[in-house]
C-alpha cells in the first residue's frame, strides 16, 4: 500500500474484515473498529478462515499469514481505530441515516486531509456527505464480495468530490493490487451492478419465455461470454468481433430484449416464499449441503488462481520494466 496512507476500516462485517486483508497482504497495518466483541471476534474467524483458504491453494505461504494476521487490528474504540488514519473507509450496514450519521461524526473529528470513503453498494455519495463541512474529501470506494478476492473497485465520485480525493483513493487501491475505475457521476447501481443486472433481467427474461431452462442459461454465460470477458470487455469484445457486425446485430435483437421494470416473475414467485437461493437451501437451484460446499470451493479456487494470474503478470511486468 501507498505509505503515504494509513488506512482504518469502520465495520467487521462481510466487507470490512475482508478489505483489511486486503490491505494486511501487501504488508501494511491496518485497524478495524467492531461495533461489539462478539462482532469483532467473528471477524477475526472470518480472516483467519479466508487466510487459510489463501494458503490451501498457495496464494500465500505460512509465513505470509502470520504477517498479514499481525497487521490487522481490531479495536471498539474509535478513537484508537482513528489514531493516525489518514484514509478512512467505512463498511457499516446500508442505511443512509446511519452513514450519514457516521460521516458527520467523522468529519468533525478528522483533520481536513483526511479521506472519508464509503464502501456502500447503492446510496450516493452525495446524499453520504450531506451533513459533513469538507464533502470535497468523501468519496465513496466500492469493493465487490468477497473484497480480497475481486480486484474491481469502483471509486464514485459525489458532487462535491474533489479530485485530489480520487486521486488519492485510486493510489491507495492500486497500492492493494486493485484494479480501480472512476465513475465520474452518481448514479445508480455505478458501472458494474449496471451491467450485471442487464445481463440478469435479460436471464429471466430468457428463461420465461421458455427458451432454454436455467442450468443452459447459465451455462451459456459461464462457456462463452464468461470465458472471454475476463479478458475483453464489452467494448474491447466488439472491436475484435468488428463492429459492423455488433452494429447490425444491436439493430434487430435491441428492440427484442427485456425492458421489465422489476424482477420476473420467477424470481417474485420464489422471494415471496421465502427461497433466497444457498442460504435458504432452495433458489433457481437446490441448495444441499454438498452442492453448496462445491460451489464455494469451485469459486474460492477460481477467484484466487485468478488472483494469482494478476499478481504472476504484474511481478512479470515489474520485471520487464
Ligand atoms: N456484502 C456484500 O456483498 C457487499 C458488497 C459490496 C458493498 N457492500 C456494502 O458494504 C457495507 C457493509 O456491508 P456488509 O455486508 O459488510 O455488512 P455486515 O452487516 O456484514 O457488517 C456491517 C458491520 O457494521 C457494523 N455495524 C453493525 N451495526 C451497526 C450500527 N448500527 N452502527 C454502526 N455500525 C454497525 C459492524 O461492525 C458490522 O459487522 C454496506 O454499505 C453494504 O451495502 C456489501
């Protein structure tokens, strides 16, 4: 990480603890506040367990873990979590009063050059800052679950987000091994939920209107899209399949696709009874024991060999340069 920052995470939850390993595996300390001791405690299982994975399939070595756990401090007190901090990032849960609450809080006890980013999923910037005197340093820094396995993170820029705030915050994450991108407005969803849900609607969509059964569906997107875009994005995906091309096709299937305002069918049909997918048991698939523990398995190892892949090319690059 940057040694210019020194960065504190307010929230253990799910995103929280896994930011701090995040930041913990390249070798910088980093203090996490817990709203109470059982919360703290399971964070700390939570690492330690999401370290354990990482040396099973040989992202880190023994020695490695030890450093990282050492690096992470847990603390209730959010004066010692505040200690120092110069980029702060909050991960508590996703209710606007609360954040709001928090950053008034924050801005009035931290000096003017300390960053104040918010980890949430949807709220806006903005509305985060609306009660803080120096919004120019709030930003909001959006890591995807599981945080020390994703590299996106997606830095959103609020209304009165100054630029030496994003500057700030894309050096820090690249520092993590992020693979940070701006989003200049604010506006709902930002660029990757955006694209997710796209392709999500137009699923249901499919699956409704009996083209092809869910397990097909899926994977369509896991042996032919999902293969590429790792690799090429949309856009980069257009240009080498031609444009003309792409051009023609958007022409006639665009006005085929789904514009549904809201989930379909299927999917209100299974909230309304209470199948939340794996950790109900039951959603578009069953969810035994077994089949879940595959599934975690399967993505945990996938994600970290991608993991392994960056950090593999970016140590080649270094090399060559
Ligand atoms: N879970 C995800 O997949 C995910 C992904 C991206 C972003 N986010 C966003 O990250 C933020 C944190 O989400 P999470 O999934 O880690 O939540 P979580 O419920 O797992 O953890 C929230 C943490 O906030 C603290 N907390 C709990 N109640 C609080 C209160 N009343 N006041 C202050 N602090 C309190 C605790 O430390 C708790 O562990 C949310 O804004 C969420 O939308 C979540």
């Amino acid at each position: 990480m940057s040694a210019q920052e020194t960065l504190s995470i307010f929230g253990a939850g799910t995103m929280g603890h896994s930011i701090a390993v995040s930041a913990a595996w390249v070798g910088n300390a980093v203090k996490v506040w817990g709203n109470d001791s059982e919360d703290i405690h399971r964070a700390q299982n939570g690492v330690r367990e999401k370290l354990t994975v990482l040396r099973r399939y040989e992202a880190i070595r023994a020695e490695d873990e030890a450093k990282i756990l050492s690096n992470i401090q847990f603390s209730l007190s959010k004066k010692d979590v505040l200690e120092g901090a110069t980029f702060v990032i909050e991960a508590i849960p996703e209710i606007l009063s609360l954040k709001q609450e928090f950053f008034k809080e924050l801005d009035a006890v931290c000096s003017r050059n300390v960053i104040l980013a918010s980890n949430t999923s949807g709220l806006s910037p903005t509305q985060i800052a609306k009660f803080t005197n120096h919004p120019e340093r709030t930003v909001v820094t959006h890591f995807w679950n599981p945080a020390h396995l994703i590299p996106l993170v997606e830095v959103v820029r609020g209304q009165h987000t100054s630029d030496a705030t994003v500057e700030r915050s894309l050096t820090l994450l690249l520092s993590m091994n992020k693979k940070p991108i701006v989003v200049k407005k604010d506006v709902l969803g930002s660029v990757g939920n955006r694209l997710q849900y796209a392709l999500f609607r137009e699923a249901q969509y499919i699956y409704e209107q009996g083209v092809a059964s869910i397990a097909d569906i899926d994977a369509a997107v896991q042996y032919s899209l999902g293969r590429r875009l790792p690799v090429t994005g949309p856009f980069l995906t257009a240009d080498m399949g031609g444009l003309d091309v792409f051009h023609s096709i958007s022409h006639y299937l665009f006005p085929d696709l789904s514009t549904a305002q809201s989930s379909l069918d299927e999917m209100k049909h299974l909230v309304d009874n209470g199948n939340y997918g794996q950790k109900t048991g039951k959603g578009f698939y069953e969810w035994s024991l077994e089949f879940s523990e595959r599934m975690n398995q399967e993505r945990e190892r996938e994600l970290i060999n991608w993991l392994k892949r960056d950090m593999q090319m970016s140590d080649e690059s270094k090399g060559n340069s």
